[in-house]
C-alpha cells in the first residue's frame, strides 16, 4: 500500500527549508560581499566583523535590531515540524511564518538604507535611525528564499494546486523573480521620471520632459530636425514594412518555387543569431562611408564627391533591414507552409487560376502571419541599439538617446526615464497588438489530420520577380559578410589596404612564459568575462525558462493567463530600457548588484527568458498529457514526473534553449552597455568602445572572432539536436515493420 | 512471490464534477463498485464517463460529494497518493525508457528495493506474455504489445482498483476480441477490482461484471449484461445497448402483473415491469421480430440487405419504421411485399414513455 504523503509526520523539504533559514540567519554574512564568488570573508574578521557577520551575530551584539523580528518566523515552522499535512495548524503556521518573514524582510529591505530610513516620514515618526545597512548577500538571499518557500509549503498544505509543494512552489519563485527583475526596476524606472532635482516628486518634471521638443518636434517637415520619438517610430515602421515583404520573398522562394539552392537560403535564418548586432552597420561603413570601397569607386569613376549620405537614416534602414529581414523571413516559413496545401488544391479543382489561387486564397490566409511579422520588425528596430550608435549621426532615435542622456554629460536620469517610457509605449503596444489582436485570428494552426497535398508553385508573373529581387538581396548579404572577414585582415581601410593579421595578434596574442599561458591580447579579458557571464546565465535561463512553460503547458491555476503575459512582458522590454531601469533599481539596497558580474547574468536571464519559455511550450505541447498523468497515477509525484519524464524527452529543447540564451548572451549590447564595469566588461561593449575611437579594425576582427565562435557553437548543437532527431525517426520506423 | 490483489471497493457518494463555472462534467451521481468486481462506465461521448474514471484515479477532484476507495475517504487525495493505477488510451509508455523501466518505474516510488521490483516488473511480464522483451523500447513493439506493457506496469503496483480508459480504441479489430479477452482473464484470475471506461457496448457486454450506462452526466441505468439488455430501464438504455425498435403501444390492462397491450390491431401479452394501463413503448430487439407470423402487426417491406450471415430488412409500420433481422438468407422476401410481424414470447419489453420527448 501506497505511504499518503498527507499523513507522513515527517516532512524533508520542510526540514530543508527550515535548516537553509537557519544557516541562513545565523551562519552566513547577512549583508553583501565584494565579490560574490570570492570567499575572502571567511578569514578576514568573520563571524564579528559588521560587514561580514551572520544577521544573528549582529542582533546578539545589539545592532540592527530590526532584523531580530525575523528570528520568530524562522523558530515558528519547528512547531509544525511533527505535525500532519492535513492538520489545518501546519498550513496555517508556515504560511503565517512565511508570509511575516518574507513581508518583515522587504519591509526592512526598503526602509532602510544606506542613509538610515529611506522615507522621509520613518525618520519623523521613530527618529533618527543612527545606522544603516547595505544590499543582501548571501545570507539575507537564502532566509528570503526560505521564508518564500515556507510560504509556498503553508499554501500547498492548504490545498492549493491539490497540495502539489513542487507546483506551488516554482509558482511562487518564478512570480517572485519575475517580479523583483522586471516588474520592479520598471516601476522604479517610472517613478524616476518624476523625481525633481531636489529629489522630491512634481508631475510638471514629467510633462516638462515628455513634451520636450527633441523628443516630439516636427521640424523635419520644415526642413530641421524631427524629435527622437518620430524618427524611431518611422524608422520602425519602415523597417517593419519593408522586411516583412523581402522575408515574405524569401519564404515564398523556400516553399514555392523550383529554386535549387533553397538550403543554402535557409541559412540565412541563422546569421541574426550569431551576428552581434552592430557589426552589420560596421560592414556598411566600410563599403559605404566615406572611405568605403564602393564609394571610393564611384569618387574615382565618376568623379562623384563622397559624402556622409550613410549616417542617418538611410544608413540605419539599411542595416537594420538586412539584419532583421531574417527574422522576418524565419516567421514567415512557418506562416506559408502553415497555410493548408488542400486549401489551394480545392481552389484549384474549382478552376481558379494559379495567380487567382494566391490572390484569393494563399495571400488572405498569410495575412495574419505578415502582419505578425511586421510587428516583430518594428519591435526589433524600436529596441536596435547598435545599430543607430554606428550609423545614426544626426537623426536622433529613442534608443541612443536613452544612452547618451545617461553617460553623456548630461547625466539626466528622469529624461532617461521619460524617453524610456515612451520606448516602452511604443514596444509594449505593439507586443499587445500582437498577442491579443492576432493571437486569435491565425488561419494556419496545423491540424492533427495527415495534409498529403503539396504547395502549389508560384505563377511564373509573380515567381521572376520575386527570385530576382531574393536574390539581389542575398547576394547583398554575402557582401556585407564577406566584407566583415575581409575588413578585419585589412591593415587601415580606405588608406591602406595591404593585407594583415595584426588586429588578431593585438586583440588575441598569447604568450607561454613559466610553464603557463599569458594571455597578453588586449581582447582576452572582455572575451574571457563575457564566456563566463553567458556561460553562467544560459543554464540558469533554460532552467527559469523551462520550469516556467511546464508550468504554462502542464497547470492549470488561478491567475494563469496573467502569469503567463508577466513572463513574456520582458520580451517587448527593449534592452536600453532594461539597462536604465537596472542601474536605477539595483544602485541601491536592498538589491545592490550594480557593477557586478551579477547584474549581468540577471539581465540576460531576463532578457532572454521567454525565449526559453517558448522553446519549452513548444516542445511539451508535443508531448502527450497522459505521460504525466500515467506518471502520476503510478505514484511519482510531479517533481519526480518532471524529472524523470518531462526533462529527459525535452532534452534537444533544453540543448536549444542552452545554447541560444548562450549565443544572446554574447551579442547582447543594449541592457549590457549601461550595466558593465571595468572589472566585468564584456565584448560588445569593448567592441562598441574601439569603434568610437575609430579603431575598425580592431573591432571588426573581433567581431569576426564572435562570429566564428557562435557559429561553432551553433553548428555544434545542430549536429547534437539532429542526431537525437534522426535516431528517434529510426526507431520508430523498425516499430512500423 | 507472486501478484496478488488488493481490490477494493469503490464508492461515490453524490458527486460532481463542474468545469469552469458552468460546465457540469458529471452531475450527483452514486455509485458502489464492488471489489474484485469489473465494472464498465458506458455512454456516448460527453456524458461523463471519463471524467468519473479520472475522478476515481485523482486526476480530476470532485467539485462536490465524496470518494471512498476501501475504507478510506480519497476526496481530496491527489493521484500520487491513491492506491489507483491506470491504463490510458494512448498507453503512455514513456519513450525514453526500456519495456523494463517502463513497468518498474511505479515500484521505485512504493518503497520495493532493487532486486524485488526488477522480481515483480518480470512477473508482470510474466503475466502478459511479454517475457524476454524487457530491453525493448516502446517503439520497437507492436500496439498490442504496448498495450499489454501498459497492463503490466498498471498490474505490478497491485493497486486496489484499475482503471481502463478506452483500452482497446487503438488496437485493430482482430486484436480487440483477443485482448478484451486477456484483460478479463487476468482481472478474474487475480481478483481485481477493475473500471473499464468504453463507449462500445459490445465490448461493454462482453467484459464485464456490471455496466452503468451514463447520460447527460448522470447514472441511467446499473446493471449485469444481460439486465441492461433484457430489461432495459427506459427508450435511451434500450437504445444504447444493442439496437431495440421503440414501437408506441397501449396498455389496456394489467392483471397479475401482466399487461395486454395493443399496437394498432395487434394484441400482445408480457411483463407489466410496474407500469399502469395507459400509453407505453415497446422495445423489440431486430432478432426479437417474426416475420411472417400468423398473429401480428402489418407491415411493407421497405428495403431487403443481404449481408451475409442474414438478411435485414426496413419494415414500413403504421407508427413509423422499424429494423429487422431474419437468419433466412435462403428464400429473401421481396421490396414491396405485404407482411405480418409477430413478436417472440421472450426479448420484448415495455417501458415507460419518454417524460422528455
């Protein structure tokens, strides 16, 4: 007979998170450390020194006493300890325990700060604090999780989710990390844009710096310039539009037309991935700035003065076109396959033509799938950082201007804000635009039913041009790319073009020198930081992102549909308005992690968690529902279904995951430009920095080596991921003899 | 060692089930199931058998009433902690695992040491005749063989109930009759208690102890094979199980618990099964029909099929259509003909008139 975990008297995961509380309180440095990873505290004055010592410590020697109030939330739960799940005293306890030592721990957190009481009214209505207190470390980290996890148990215990601890308890962690890593500096961020100069608040601060003029002035229509929110909302639609209709090319060539090589333009799909972002603007600089070959050839041809036509918008689009079109063809595949081949050979047995066919019934049913991508474009180009920083000279977009108003000499946080806002607006109403407006109008879910039609060809007035126009544009694109290779081995281009490998030897020169290796290359540094960083955040991303779309797939619970919009939010959040609300959030107690390797891992873990989460759903939606279930039924209990069911089939879903979060990681520029340091830069804010003192080649050859490097990686997993592939279909061909 | 039986009873005490805010999946229903009995939830689909199966198992919680399995009230147990294991439609082997892994992965979480559940997932095996293929994978076997793999994982935990939920809907035809019958060979030799979810009530009859036809969320009738098939309680039942003709007739009197009835100029006699004198139906089996009798109710023939094994003919009646079968193959009645229908002495049954048109 089955032991009812409903009646056991003994409860390990509590006893766990019980145990991890106390250790917690009364064993780890309460307060934050240098380095996070460096363990010098234990010999330097721990446990006595205030800055090392256990909260414990500090409230036996009479300081900050108001961390005593904690102690009693972590002795309460050992009442319970002997007690059954279903007694109502266990479920009440730990939830009050839980709940009070959680609250108590964010009350105090805000409250109090490195200034004494962070409110102006604490300080009139107790007085004068006379101490202060820095951001959490370990120790404060783990008693926050144990109370947190406490909590989740009472709740469980209560009969939530039919008292699934597991379920409950991932629920409640990913709320809490979503909230404290997205939700959190978001709002902090908005509350910025009110902040007057004297520190107060006044709502004419805001309206003063929303309707400023280089953010909404029409002056390009007379001739001068237009404001920043404009500019980035024409660029984005024109870079949506045109995208969309060259990817919507590129698809209609892969699936429609006898094209040979349509592998080789599939491959296409994978250069956004592993191109960091603003070596496309790079390129076309050395092809079209003022020393760019082609013009040069053109100044020497046809005697045509250069010019600095390329920096701005022209020059923007162009780049931003060529690095989002992919994207936008990727969609599209899924979108013109997607539409019923059956469809079209009905309209075909009912004499329509094959141009009537595509007006009439192919075109209609994509309509949805291009207006999707034409929100991704706009999304993507809103959020392009690099891009603009290259390119852009005068024409002003949202997202530079983020930048600069907070590392120019300006140093205006609350403009910072407000033009983050706005950026935000823009994103966010179009992410809704396409969740909520299309998400229900799709034509192309894929039945169950086996489709054995097959697409019909292109008509020949339609297919011409559109091969032509494909493949101008591809060849385009192997330009640019060939450029970048050949850029980076060029001594100084446009003024000397012999051929060299120096800007290699100076960014990754090594030398042995005492039995070791010195890595003695200017380059070695950001690149070791940033293998390290997105080493750290891919595994942590896969496994937020996972945990998640189970529980998205595989739960049903109250508030779903909300916790779902939460978790994907931070895909329309563009990186500049992440990188602004970071440094305003986490500067200061209780979370102090600016300027360290932290904030980094954090933002890439939630920069690049939905893509996690969609990869996740879209392979638990394979699976059947009744493995769980059967897994259930035969006594394992959903972690262990989780662990021993769900994680093993999902393996090449988690080595995708792994490895693009990975991949995002090391091009990401936009969050990482505001959040590195000097001691944790990473690549493409070190690039970004060479290419602002006109140091091309050095840049290029780096990004050159990014490149290399991810798609090594990339191409690494294709192999691993088509293997797993091809042995399953094997198998499963033998069963059908 | 061998397997052995923990069968218990199970029992449902006003139970429902409510989706959502509205939807009501299954509707105060009671139920005793007896232990060591199989018992078949039958009914079109959408009435709820399903969801009472899942109820039973833990996979859905009942919105209102009670669970018992045994002596001990399940309610608000999930299924990790009922002594309930399950074979699902679509099996669930889990891919990635062996035969062997497959039927041991339950025993690891009951507390069995190694060499004790590596002796009981091989008993299981055993049992289904799958000895030898433990190092398979799933996907290397047959569906009958999968289905039996199934069986076996669900059998070596000796759960006190079992559940099928349509286990045959995958298998081919040939395979169905076979299969059916080594489930209900192994339920009876090791005593099971055994819920059998199905939606075709041939496979019904033939499994299984008792049969509870459901309808619209509720209990239409419980009963053995032959009850639900002799002794209908009303039109749907009838209906359902096996075909019946549904003929409009009147009772015009009933003396000693037996009624006369008329169907146009026709008069009959059977069991008054409770009724009063007044209007009723008559449920007739199509083999329940004498075609040709002297004493009977005119007809025309409407339409002659040849089969086969019969012929089967559509009779035009003054109250409407009827369906009838005859073993003469040899001499077919002609389309057009003019005919007189009797009725068996055994087989026919009355039953109330619809209170719900």
């Amino acid at each position: 007979m089955r032991e009812l975990t409903s009646e056991k008297t003994t409860h390990p995961v509590l006893l766990f998170w019980i145990i991890a509380g106390w250790v917690g309180f009364f064993l780890l440095p309460w307060y934050g450390v240098e380095a996070f990873f460096s363990f010098e505290w234990m010999v330097d004055g721990y446990p006595f020194d205030p800055d090392y010592a256990p909260a414990g410590f500090l409230v036996a020697q009479g300081e900050k006493l108001w961390l005593a109030p904690m102690v009693l939330a972590l002795i309460a739960p050992l009442a319970v300890l002997r007690k059954r799940k279903i007694d109502p005293i266990y479920a009440k306890m730990l939830i009050l325990a839980g709940a009070f030592g959680f609250g108590w721990m964010i009350l105090q957190g805000f409250a109090i700060g490195i200034r004494g009481w962070n409110f102006e009214w604490a300080t009139a209505l107790f007085g004068d604090l006379g101490d202060r207190q820095y951001g959490m470390g370990y120790g404060a980290l783990i008693c926050a999780s144990a109370f947190l996890f406490l909590l989740t148990q009472g709740i469980a215990a209560r009969g939530a989710i039919n008292g699934d601890v597991f379920v409950v308890s991932a629920i409640g962690g990913v709320i809490v990390i979503v909230t404290a890593f997205v939700f959190f500096p978001i709002a902090k961020m908005l509350t910025a844009a009110f902040i007057t100069d004297e520190g107060g608040y006044s709502v004419g601060v805001f309206l003063s710096k929303f309707f400023d003029d280089r953010l909404w002035g029409l002056g390009c229509l007379s001739g001068g310039r237009c404001g920043a929110a404009w500019n980035s909302l024409f660029l984005a639609v024109l870079v949506g539009f045109i995208t969309t209709v060259l990817g919507l090319i590129f698809a209609l060539v892969v699936t429609r037309s006898g094209f040979r090589y349509k592998r080789a333009l599939r491959a296409l799909t994978v250069l956004p991935i592993i191109t960091p972002p603003f070596v496309i603007g790079l390129a076309l600089i050395l092809l079209f700035g003022l020393s760019g070959s082609v013009t040069v050839f053109f100044a020497d041809v046809f005697g045509v003065q250069p010019t600095r036509w390329l920096y701005g918008l022209p020059g923007v689009l162009i780049a931003q076109t060529l690095a989002f079109t992919p994207i936008a063809f990727l969609v599209l595949i899924g979108v013109v396959e997607g539409v019923s081949p059956s469809m079209e050979e009905a309209a075909q047995t009912l004499r329509a033509s094959k141009w009537q066919v595509f007006k009439t019934v192919s075109l209609p049913l994509m309509r949805p799938g291009l207006a999707n991508a034409f929100l991704l474009g706009f999304i993507e180009s809103m959020a392009d950082f690099g891009n603009p920083l290259v390119l852009g000279g005068n024409f002003d977009v949202l997202s530079t201007e983020i930048f600069f108003a907070i590392v120019g000499a300006q140093y205006d946080q609350g403009k910072a804000a407000v033009l983050a806002m706005v950026l935000l607006c823009f994103t966010l109403g179009a992410f809704y635009a396409q969740r909520f407006w299309l998400g229900k109008k799709s034509y192309t879910t894929v039945s169950g039913k086996g489709d054995s039609g097959v697409h019909p060809h292109m008509p020949r007035a339609l297919s011409v041009p559109v091969l032509v126009i494909a493949m101008i544009w591809a060849g385009f694109t192997a330009v640019v790319y060939v450029m970048i290779f050949y850029g980076s081995v060029v001594e100084l281009w446009g003024v000397n073009n012999t051929l060299t490998f120096k800007h290699y030897v100076t960014a990754f020169s090594f030398r042995f020198e005492d039995g070791g290796i010195r890595w003695s290359g200017a380059a070695w540094d950001s690149f070791w930081t940033t293998l390290k960083i997105a080493g750290i955040a891919a595994p942590l991303t896969a496994i937020v992102g996972l945990i998640t779309a189970y529980l998205l797939t595989r739960q049903s619970f109250a508030g779903k549909n909300a916790f779902e919009f939460g978790t994907m939010l931070s895909f329309a959040i563009p990186g500049t308005v992440i990188g602004v609300s970071y440094i305003l959030a986490f500067n200061v107690p209780p979370i102090e992690i600016t300027g360290t390797g932290i904030i980094l891992v954090v933002s890439f873990i939630f920069r690049n968690m939905p893509v996690g989460v969609r990869a996740g759903i879209a392979s638990m939606s394979q699976l059947d529902k009744s493995l769980d279930e059967s897994s259930l039924t035969l006594g394992a209990n959903s972690w262990q279904t989780f662990r021993r069911i769900i994680l093993p089939l999902l393996r090449p879903a988690i080595l995708a995951a792994l490895v693009y979060s990975f991949v995002r990681a090391m091009t990401a520029i936009s969050a990482v430009i505001f959040l590195v340091s000097a001691e944790y830069d990473m690549a493409t804010s070190y690039i970004i920095g060479r290419v602002e003192n006109n140091d091309y080649g050095l840049a290029i050859a780096y990004s050159t080596t990014l490149i290399f490097v991810m798609l090594s990686v990339v191409a690494l997993m294709q192999v691993i991921v088509g293997r797993t592939e091809i042995g399953r279909r094997m198998t499963q061909s033998r069963s059908n003899v | 060692m061998s397997l052995n039986s923990k069968a218990a009873p199970v029992s449902f005490r006003n139970v429902t089930k409510i989706y959502g805010k509205d939807v009501v999946a299954v509707d105060d229903i009671n139920l005793e199931i007896e232990a060591g009995k199989l018992v078949t939830l039958l009914g079109p689909s959408g009435c709820g058998k399903t969801t009472t199966l899942r109820m039973i198992a833990g996979l859905e919680m009942a919105s209102r009433g009670s669970i018992h399995i045994g002596d001990r009230d399940v309610t608000l147990l999930p299924a990790t902690d009922r002594d309930v294991s399950m074979v699902f439609q679509s099996y669930a082997l889990f891919p990635h695992m062996t035969v062997m892994e497959n039927v041991s992965y339950g025993l690891g979480f009951s507390g069995f040491d190694k060499a004790e559940t590596k002796d009981r997932a091989a008993q299981g095996l055993d049992l289904v005749g799958l000895r030898g293929f433990g190092d398979r994978l799933p996907s290397e076997l047959s569906g009958g063989q999968q289905q039996r793999v199934a069986v076996a994982r669900a059998l070596v935990l000796e759960p006190q109930v079992l559940l099928f939920d349509e286990p045959l809907s995958n298998l081919d035809a040939k395979l169905r009759r076979q299969v059916r019958e080594e489930i209900r060979e192994i339920q009876q030799n090791l005593g099971l208690t055994v819920v059998y979810v199905t939606h075709d009530q041939e496979e019904a009859l033939a499994v299984s102890d008792d049969i509870v036809v459901m309808r619209n969320a509720g209990i239409a009738q419980i009963g053995t094979p032959r009850e639900l098939y002799d002794a209908p309680a009303d039109r749907f039942v009838a209906d359902f199980i096996g075909e019946a003709n549904i003929i409009p007739c009147e009772i015009i009197a009933i003396r000693d618990d037996m009624a006369s009835i008329r169907v146009g100029a026709f008069e009959h006699a059977l069991p008054a099964r409770g009724l009063q004198a007044g209007p009723a139906l008559l449920a007739v089996r199509p083999t329940r029909l004498k075609i040709g009798a002297s004493d009977g109710m005119d007809m025309t023939i409407a339409k002659a099929t040849y089969v086969g094994s019969r012929m089967e003919y559509t009779l035009e009646a003054a109250f409407g259509q009827i369906f009838a079968i005859s073993e003469n193959v040899d001499a077919p009645l002609e389309v057009g003909s003019e005919i007189t229908v009797g009725l068996d002495e055994i087989g026919p049954v009355l039953l109330p008139v619809d209170v719900t048109g």
